[in-house]
C-alpha cells in the first residue's frame, strides 16, 4: 500500500514540475515574441529615418541645379535595394519568433501555418541575397519542419519539433543580428554628419538677413538638433539590444534542452525591448 501512494506522490510530482516548466516555457516564447516585434519596429524606424533624411538633404540639394533625374533624389546611403534585405531580415525575427510562440497557443493551428508561411518566404528571400548562414539545404529542412506540425499535437511533440526549429535557427538568428548591429553600427558613424549637413543646407545657408525671419530657421535648426540627438540614442539602445538577443535565442534553446528553467536570458531581452521602445517613441513623437 505504501508504495502505492509513493507511485501516486511521484506521478503528482512530475505533473506539477512539467506544469511549472510549461509555464515558463510559454511564458519565455510569448517575451521573446514580444521583444522581436518591440526590435523590429526600431530596427524599420532607423532604416526609414535615414533614407527620408538623406533623400531630403539631396532634395535640398538639387534646388541649385539646372537639371534633374531620378538618380539626383534617390537615397545614396542605403538604396532601396539594400533595403529589401533589411527589411526580410526584419520580418525573419517577428515570423520566426511568432511561430515558435503560436505552437504553444491553444488554437495554434491557423497561427502556425501564417508565421511559418512568413518565415518560409523570407528565409526564400533573404537565401537570394548569399547570406552566409542560409543556405538552400537550411531553407529546404526548415521548410520541411515548417510542414511537419500536425493540427492536435501532444505538448511533447510541440516541444521536439521547437526545439528542432531552434537549433537550425541559431546560427541563423547570429547571422542576421552580427549583420544588423554592423549595419547600425556604420550608421552610428554616419548620422551626426547627415544632421550636421541637414543644419548647413536647411538652417545656415537660408538664414535671413531680417531679424524677424530668422526665428523660423532658428526653430528649424532646433528641431533638427534634437532629432540628432534623440537618434543617437536611439541608435545606442539598439545596439545594446542586438547584442543580447542572439544570446537570449541561445538560453531559450539551451532551457528547451534542460526541460523548461526560468527564462532570466528572455528576461534580459525584454527588458532591453522596452527600454529601446521608449527611445523609440520618444524619437517618434518629435517632442
């Protein structure tokens, strides 16, 4: 009989550890969800920033010429072009991360078909610009576990196949975050002057001779100044976020190995997330 209620004690045992390990599972893939898309947006916001500022400054610009083509407006600092890869890397981290956090949604069914039809086609894409880590055989297994979760399946079988996902995409999420943070970091190195040349063209070089004329292009110049600074900033909180993300990736895999552990790495993360959206929308509101 005493070992009968031991057997009982044990079984109850493991059912709460896995329900407490669950959770913070759960709970892990919704914050890291979450952060992605806060990252995301950022991410977008400063790729946008500098190409409407460097087609204004050349708008600017082209006033003083006799002539003009398309080439004289285009953005030279990061063409349009460029921009396409930025922008699939972009949606690879919020379709990715969507898609590990749909398998563990009670209704995931329609979720992780979505996500993983997103994931798939910016893997597609971002494979036609030869990004180091994505190769077509990574592409086509991915592809091939996007396929594989079947509508019902146990929480065990969930857990496999994220894990599965996860060990494939961790060389890829290094890749794509290395190749953003260097990117930000060139731009780190670039904006003060963009700003500085925007205050030249805009501010100096329109300044008035008439005292009461000059207090419009004083307001201008301030609102460009601030811009600059709150940028910087801005620039500063992504990179710190860049660099902690492929790690948090790696400790939410590395927890999937051990079972399920409190998720101190997603943690970190988000608490870098939302630290980077407020730069964010402090830069936004303009204020």
């Amino acid at each position: 009989m005493k070992k009968y209620n031991y057997a009982l004690l044990f079984a109850f045992i493991i059912i709460m550890t896995s329900g407490c390990s669950t959770k913070y599972m759960v709970r892990g893939l919704s914050d890291f969800h979450k952060s992605s898309k806060l990252i995301s947006k950022s991410l977008g916001g400063v790729f946008s920033e500098i190409i409407d500022e460097d087609m204004e400054l050349r708008a600017e610009k082209s006033i003083k010429k006799s002539s003009i083509s398309i080439s004289d407006l285009e953005p030279a600092i990061i063409s349009f072009e460029n921009l396409k890869l930025r922008k699939e890397m972009i949606n690879l981290i919020v379709e990715y991360s969507g898609l590990l956090n749909a398998l563990f949604e009670k209704d995931h069914a329609y979720l992780v078909r979505e996500y993983g039809d997103g994931l798939r086609k910016s893997l597609n894409n971002i494979y036609t610009y030869k990004v180091n880590s994505i190769s077509k055989e990574t592409v086509g297994l991915i592809s091939t576990l996007i396929t594989m979760v079947p509508e019902g399946v146990i929480f065990m079988k969930k857990k496999k196949f994220a894990l599965r996902l996860m060990i494939k995409m961790q060389e890829v999420i290094e890749d794509i975050s290395s190749t953003l943070k260097s990117e930000i970091e060139s731009l780190e190195l670039l904006y003060s002057n963009l700003y500085t040349r925007l205050f030249r063209i805009k501010v100096e070089d329109k300044w008035s001779q008439k005292e009461d004329k000059r207090l419009k292009y004083a307001l201008a110049g301030l609102r460009i100044i601030k811009r600059r600074e709150r940028f910087g900033e801005l620039i500063k909180e992504l990179l710190k976020t860049m660099d902690v993300f492929p790690l948090a990736h790696k400790k939410l895999m590395n927890s999937f190995k051990r079972n399920g552990s409190v998720l101190l790495g997603v943690d970190e993360l988000l608490n870098y997330s939302y630290r980077l959206k407020s730069s964010y929308d402090i830069f936004v509101s303009g204020e």
